[in-house]
C-alpha cells in the first residue's frame, strides 16, 4: 500500500482526532412514525424490515445522531465496512450496489463527517424501511438492497420545532402550518461544529510519526418542503435538499482537500382518480464529489479525482383494485443522467516541461434509462400472500460520438409469497433479477463518498444479479423470529486494481485499471425479536461467503471478497429503567461480533538477480488476492436515555459509550518500511458520546 492511500486517513482524524481526545453524541428519537406499510407485507419475500422508533432512540454511534443506514447494519445479510462508519455490503454486493433514497430520489453521497453519519436529517422523515430483497418494481437501478426515506407529509394543527445538539452535529426543523389547515411548510437545518474544533483537536495528533499541520472543514445540510391539501383527494408537495461537506488538511509536503454536496428538488403529487390511487413526480438530482491532492517535493505535483452525477427524473404510477383482497400497480419512469467520471493531474519539475494528463477528457457522458413496470399482489385462499413484477428497461448510453449510441434492453423481475402454514407460522419465498445501470469504483472502504461514478457501455456492461430467498417466519403478539436462506450470483461486477494508489498519475487511465468478472454469496440469516413496553430484545446472525471471480485477477481463481465476514452476530436489548409521570430512564446495550474482513498481504519476498550477478531490490511475493483474514470485529455499546417534559415540551439527554470495551478493532493496515513490518490501523477506542434534544 502507497503512503498516499494513508494520506486519505488524515481528514478523517479531523473528526476522529479526538479519536483520542475527543467526545461524541448517543442517538435520539428522530421518526415520527414506523413505516406505514401493510403488515402482510413487512416480511414478504425474506427481506424487508421496518425502522423502529424505539431502535434508533437506543443506538450509540460515534457522531451522534439516529442513522438508518446503521440501523441496517445490525440486521442479517449485513456486513459494515469500517469501524463506525456508513458503508453496507448487502448479501455479498458492493457498497454502489445500495440504493438509498428519499421521497424516491437517489441520495448518491448519503454520509457525512467522512461517512460517520448519515446526511439525510431523520428529524423531517416520518418513514423508512429496508428491503434486502422482494423489491417493489417502483424503484430500480440496483442490485442489492433499497434504504427508503420518506419525509412527512403531515399538515399539522399548530407550530412545531425541534432542536438537537451533540459535539459534531448541531441542528433544528420547524413546521408551520397555515390558518385554512390544508398548507404547511417543514424546514430543517443543521451544522457541525467540527471545523472550529478541529485545529485544536489535531493539534496533539500524531500519525506517522507526524503532525498535522493544519485542518479545518465545513459540514451542513438543509431541508425544506411545502404541502399542499387540495382537496380530499390529492397532495401536493414541492421540496428541496442540500447538502455538503469540505475538508482541508496540511501535512509536511502535503496539502489536501476533499468536498462532496448533493442538491434535490422534486415536485410530487399523490392523490386519487376514479378508483385509482396514483403517485406522480418530477425530480432533480445533482451529486458532486472533488478530491484534490498537492504535494511539494521537487516540484508541485496536483492530483485530482473528481465524479459528478445530474439527473432528470419524470414518474407517474397508479394502484387500482381488483377486487377486495388484490390490487394492480402500473408505472412509467424516465430518466435522463449525466456523468462526469474524472480524474486529472500535473506535475512541474523545474526546467523540465509540466505534465499534465486528464481521463475522459473532462467530459460529461449522457445515459437515458425509460423503464415501465407493474406489480399485482394479493390473498389467496386465506394461506397465501403474493406479489408478482416485472421491470422492461430501455438503456441508452452516448459516448464522445453521439451517431455511436449504443442501446440495451433489459428485462426484470420480482416474486414473492407468505405461505401460511399455522396461526403466525409461514413459509416465506422470493426471487429477483436486478440491473444496475451505472458502476461505482471503489476506494477506501471507509462509507465515504469519494469513488467515481461510472455510466454502464459496452465496454462496462451494466451489472446483474439474481437472488432467491426461502425461509420460515413465526410471529405473535410480541415475539418475532425468522430464519432464512439465500443464494445470489452476480456478473458484471467492477473491480478498480487502482484503489489503493487514489492519488497517481496512473488514475488518469483508470480504465485500463478496471477489470470486469462475477461474484457469489450464499448465506443463512436468522433473526429474534421480543419486544415489550418494559423491554426489547433482538439478536441476529449470519452465515455467509461471498467470492469474486475476474479473470485477471489472482490467476484465475475465486478469492473472497474483501468484506466477506462469515460470521456476523449481532444483539441489542433496552430495558425502561424508572417510568413515572413525565418522566423515563431507558438503558440500552448492543454487541456485535464479526468475522475479520480480507486484506491483501505479502508474505514473504525474494531477491532476483540480474546480469553480471548483480542484486536487484527485494520483490514482495503475495499467494493471494484477499489473502489475510483480520483479526474479528468485537464491540459492545451502552447507552441511557432520560427523557421528561418541561411545561409541555417533551425534552431528552442520552449519553453513551461507544467501544465500552476499548477494544482496538483494526480497519486497515499500512506497510512500515523503517520497521519492515505489516501494523494495523484502528479508529475508535473507547468513546463517549451525549445528546441533547428538545421540542416545543
């Protein structure tokens, strides 16, 4: 591994400097309401999962907030990527093979602080829900799994507000409605504190044996919706979010800085037409991602990787009745997208001429994807829940010559059904061929967004994967269990050989660094919940190996993917301490324990030698792509929420401890040359954590 790559870690420790030193928030109530969804179909097909107000209120994370996608990775066929941080490989996927969305638009630079929390705010969003497979046709382009957020479409009765601060995240929403009751707006507004402190915090920070010399950054989003009740029938809302994140550090030679922002707007309209319900929207997305590295050593050398990614989206779907225990959905979406995959640098060196070198020419590349869809579902017989649809795709991309345009049409679908076999008891069965139109070349596995975004073509076909999933679920009144088996294959998958080395001139052909193969995962996944207004219990478990396949890489031959954990077991448990009048005291704990992830390793190395019996430099041998198993991933949280009310505010403090264990999990590991040995890289040791939060 180039230093360079290590380089990448030191913004990190501009939040995380006070990995050492520093404090952080415990999560807090943010939904106001479970996923409305029918409950036939919560579990229908062995995959779908609502977010719970209760669970998010007892999550500990390292920055502090309520996070969905964390929220995901306590849940079975889930393995994380770095310790605390944002990144879900679902069912042997990649990280770009997720979809996550809100109000039904991409959000392609989910994450904030380095990819620590999520930059959706939870405080507007009413719903979310999680499906690892079952999909609904409605959303496509992914191959994994679909993280939905929904913002609130309540049209409430007076002013609301609600505030929230932690040390790395400070914010607050309001809704106001207006006097007739059918118009209201929400807003929502946070920052982080994190690039004032940062100097002080890295002041004492040493890496590599080095200071940094200089952090600061810039961390916010913003949220904002009206509602329109026009009606008894129809919705109307028009919203916007923004969001961004900017970086700078400074060490020795070194100047760096990293920025991402993602901007949506759409216009949505829900309501009713004869006997049909439908759903009708207009959205655009932009997402831009730049990250820029100078270094002064005999000369000024400028790399840059820069991947942008706009938008056009049209929808419209209706449901319609077919009788009283089966409906129809039908659907058109178009959507028209621009990507900017770009990667660039200079060197000067003196007398000498300056190089410079830029991949795509700096160019946007245009894809259209039309696709119609429709889905039937329904009872049957009082035993059995199905649903059944299909997606027929049309994909056309453009490259520098438009008279060259090349178009797919790709066909998919989704199946699912609840077989009941007893009173709560029920077998549980689905299957689902995905497309994936675009790909993702990863960096550091690290949740961050800093990976180029890449248009499917010929020469990078579009990515496919078909899963099925069977397995047994039992349900009372407050007991919950499943077990589940899956098998997934994949083709088309990319693999960037680059990745480590972000910051080189060879990135600028990073084309001929990606190779194109396949991938397997086959898992058993289980999962309990017992939950009670005293306490809750949940404990989930996965079996699984996931392997790649690319012909170029490690002869040949399958070699697992880089966070293939076989093991994952995961438990959280709350229990309400004191209840009184106004007035609770919850605990909470979580452990997980995981299987270590794959690194690529050299074993040994052999000195050649040349003509004339002269010795070469020593040449590290590595037996495998993949080839060493870290050490296992072991982290217990706990955490206590207090909350009670004020003259009528309802107001709470949760304070927590990340890592109770101050267990040093590794995330990584850097070659010591001076040392000549392999050490590892952990992030949080033992790590404290308070929140506030209040609404009136």
């Amino acid at each position: 591994m180039s230093r360079l790559h290590h380089i990448l870690l030191f913004p990190l420790l501009f939040v995380s400097g006070a990995l050492f030193a520093q404090e952080e928030t415990e999560r807090q109530d943010t939904l106001a309401a479970a996923v409305k969804e029918s409950s036939r179909f919560i579990r229908l097909g062995g995959g779908g999962y609502t977010v719970q107000e209760t669970a998010l209120r007892s999550q500990v994370t390292p920055m502090g907030d309520p996070d969905v996608i964390k929220f995901t990775q306590f849940l079975p066929g889930v393995s994380s990527g770095s310790d605390g941080g944002s990144a879900v490989y679902v069912r042997g996927g990649n990280i770009g093979n997720s979809r996550i969305t809100l109000d039904g638009v991409p959000v392609y630079g989910s994450s904030h602080l380095l990819g620590f929390t999520q930059a959706i705010p939870l405080s507007v969003c009413s719903d979310a829900g999680i499906s690892l497979g079952g999909f609904s046709p409605a959303y496509g382009n992914f191959t994994s799994a679909h993280i939905a957020m929904t913002t609130s479409r309540e049209i409430p009765s007076r002013l609301k507000s609600h505030v929230s601060g932690s040390l790395f995240l400070l914010g607050g929403d309001i809704s106001v409605p207006d006097k007739s009751g059918r118009l209201s707006f929400i807003g929502s507004l946070r920052g982080s504190p994190a690039g004032v402190a940062a100097p002080l915090l890295l002041r004492g920070c040493k890496v590599f044996s080095g200071a940094l010399e200089d952090a600061s950054g810039t961390v916010y989003d913003a949220f904002g919706k009206v509602n329109w009740r026009i009606g008894n029938k129809n919705h109307l809302s028009i919203s916007s979010f923004y969001s961004t994140d900017s970086y700078y550090f400074a060490y020795r030679q070194a100047k760096g800085t990293f920025s991402w922002n993602n901007w949506i707007s759409q216009l949505r309209h829900e309501g009713q037409w004869g006997r049909w319900t439908v759903q009708n929207s207009l959205s655009w997305n932009r997402f831009l991602s730049d990250q820029t590295l100078l270094q002064e050593l005999s000369a000024l050398n400028t790399f840059a990787v820069e991947s942008s990614v706009k938008e056009a989206t049209f929808s419209s779907s209706g449901t319609v009745g077919l009788g009283k225990k089966t409906n129809l959905l039908l659907g058109v979406n178009g959507q028209v997208s621009s990507f900017l995959p770009g990667a660039k640098y200079d060197l000067e060196s003196g007398d000498r001429p300056s190089v410079s070198e830029s991949a795509f020419s700096e160019k946007s590349r245009p894809s259209v994807l039309t696709t119609l869809f429709s889905q039937i579902n329904g009872n049957l017989f009082r035993w059995l829940t199905f649903r059944a649809g299909g997606r027929v795709n049309n994909y056309r991309y453009f490259p520098e010559e438009p008279e060259k345009a090349e178009s797919f049409f790709v066909p998919e679908f989704d199946v699912a059904a609840s077989i009941g076999l007893s009173r709560g008891l029920s077998i549980e069965l689905s299957a689902d061929y995905r497309s994936q139109f675009f790909h993702q070349l990863e960096g550091l596995p690290m949740g961050w967004s800093l990976d180029l975004m890449v248009p499917s073509s010929r020469d990078l076909p579009y990515e496919t994967a078909f899963q099925w999933t069977a397995g047994l679920s039992y349900r009372a009144e407050n007991l919950s269990l499943s077990a589940d088996v899956y098998d997934k294959g994949m083709d088309n998958l990319v693999y960037y050989r680059n990745a480590v080395n972000l910051f080189s001139p060879s990135l600028s052909g990073w084309k001929s660094d990606v190779v194109i193969g396949s991938g397997t995962s086959r898992g058993i996944e289980f999962l309990a919940e017992y939950q009670r207004k005293e306490w809750s219990l949940r404990l989930a478990y996965t079996y699984s190996n996931s392997t790649r396949l690319f012909a170029e890489l490690n002869g040949g031959e399958p070699f697992p993917s880089q966070f293939d954990r076989p093991h994952i077991l995961n438990a959280t448990g709350s229990c309400l301490l004191l209840s009184r009048p106004g007035f609770n005291i919850r605990l909470n704990a979580f452990f997980t324990y995981q299987s270590g992830h794959c690194e690529t390793v050299s074993v040994g190395s052999f000195t050649p030698w040349l003509l004339k019996e002269q010795e070469a430099d020593p040449v590290e041998w590595y037996s495998g792509k993949n080839n060493y198993r870290m050490p296992a991933y072991i982290r217990m949280d706990f955490g206590c929420t207090v909350s009670w009310e004020k003259n009528r505010h309802p107001m709470s403090l949760n304070a927590g401890v990340y890592n109770l264990l101050n267990r040093h999990n590794p995330v990584s590991l850097v070659y010591d040359a001076e040392d000549m040995c392999w050490k590892q890289i952990y992030i949080f040791p033992l790590f404290p954590s308070v929140r506030f939060t209040a609404e009136f």
